[in-house]
C-alpha cells in the first residue's frame, strides 16, 4: 500500500499551531490511516459517514469524498452509502452529502458513456477491474479472459492515459508476449527504442528478455488481447512505472 503523507495541517497551522499540526499530520494521517488493520477503502466510508452523521458537510467532507473517490468508491456505491445513512441520521443531511457527491463524480457519466462505446466497438468484453496487478498500472485497467487453455489469452482495457510499468518476461526457453490490438489507439515501446502506435489489427511481438510497457493514448481508449507465449520456467519481472516526461512526448 502506498503510504499516506499529510503536509495541510503545517501547511495552514504550522505557526499558528504547530502541535495540532503535528497530531493531524503526523498521528491521524500519517499513524491511524497508515494502519492497515481496515483498507483505505473502507477507512474513506467510515469517515464520510462519520462526517455525514455530524452534520458537517464543508471543504473536508468534500476533500474526503474526493479521497474516497480516488481510493475505488463508485458513483453507485457512494450513492447507495448516503441513501442508507440518510434513515439514520436525517435525511437533510442525505441530500446536503448528495449535491457534494455529485460535483466529485459528476465526470463519471462521461467515462461510463465512452467505456461503453469502447465495448461496443469489440467483441470481446472489457472485463472486471483489473484489481491483481493495479499496482503495476498508472489509471485504471480492466481484465478478461478469453483463454485459460493451452495458451493463456487475455483481453487487457486500458482508460485515456493508462499505462502498465516497464517490465520484462523472463524464461529459460520460449517465453515472451503477443500483443493484438482490437480497438482503440495505443502505445508499444521497448526500452531505448522509439514507442510504437498500436491501432485495431496491429501485432507487436516481445521477445523473452526485452524491457518494454503498453498502454493507452492519452485521447483514446485502448484494448489488446495478451496472448502468453509458452516457456519453460516463466516470468514477469515488474519495474518501474512509466514516468509522465517520457509519456507526454508521445503524439
């Protein structure tokens, strides 16, 4: 889990108040939500309903529906979670939490509508969240697979902008990748090599061994089916992330 750091409390008490700005930052932020006894997830709900509940419905509720936003609450959950808080502690309330929360995912609807015209575009499916390997992604990617048979074959969705890490497929003989894009626009590069635009049709071979990332256009989605080339003691060695510098010079 990536460590949550807090800097608001020096950064607007710090010499007004430098202790409080010690517990906020240091103790809430950077002990109690660092613990990982309950998942940031599940610490995000707790803490809008806890917020909810006493009525305060100002800049920090909105930044904790942000967080809970970023950290993987849908527009359905959230909806659902202020609806049943709602019978519990007024429903004034419900709606005061309802005009914040849907200022924070009022973008959803534009992603749900273009995911959807994505899908549509391909005969296969996007799939589930890609929740097993989103540590090793930048933006959110999506997972499903078409064969769990003799070669493993997966179709991997990537949103505007995602992208996987550098990494490599290791084997001691045979290995590697094939990757087949079916819709949208995207990228191949190897490392120290030119990046390659992917559109539908495209086939890009990875040998065994050679360093390399894929992902999405910035202005596109993008889905191309992984087919895992058989080897003999198989591999993936994750790496680091591709940054925004070598990113952003992409057309």
């Amino acid at each position: 889990m990536k460590k949550i750091v807090q800097t608001a409390g020096r950064n607007t008490l710090g010499e007004f108040a430098p202790e409080f700005a010690h517990y906020n930052d240091d103790v809430l932020f950077g002990e109690n939500w660092n613990n990982q006894d309950i998942d940031v997830k599940t610490r995000c709900i707790i803490t809008v309903v806890a917020l909810m509940s006493s009525g305060i419905t100002d800049s920090s509720l909105k930044y904790h529906l942000e967080n809970a936003k970023k950290n993987g609450v849908t527009k359905k959950e959230i909806a659902a979670i202020i609806t049943h808080i709602a019978f519990y502690v007024g429903w004034p309330k419900g709606w005061a939490v309802f005009y914040m929360a849907k200022e924070v995912w009022n973008d959803d609807e534009v992603i749900d509508d273009a995911k959807a015209q994505h899908e549509a575009s391909m005969i296969f499916p996007i799939g589930d969240p890609n929740d097993a390997f989103a540590q090793y992604f930048i933006g959110q990617s999506y997972l499903a697979p078409v064969s769990n048979e003799q070669v493993p074959i997966f179709n991997v969705t990537f949103e505007p902008g995602c992208r996987n890490n550098w990494h490599v497929h290791h084997a001691t003989s045979g290995g590697g990748q094939i990757l087949i894009c079916i819709a949208g626009r995207g990228y191949y590069q190897e490392w120290g090599k030119e990046a390659i635009e992917m559109n539908p049709g495209d086939c890009i071979n990875i040998p065994e061994g050679v360093k390399h990332w894929h992902g999405a256009a910035k202005d596109s989605w993008f889905s191309h089916l992984a087919i895992e080339v058989p080897g003999e003691n198989s591999s993936n060695e994750w790496l680091e992330p591709v940054t925004d510098e070598v990113y952003n010079k992409l057309a």
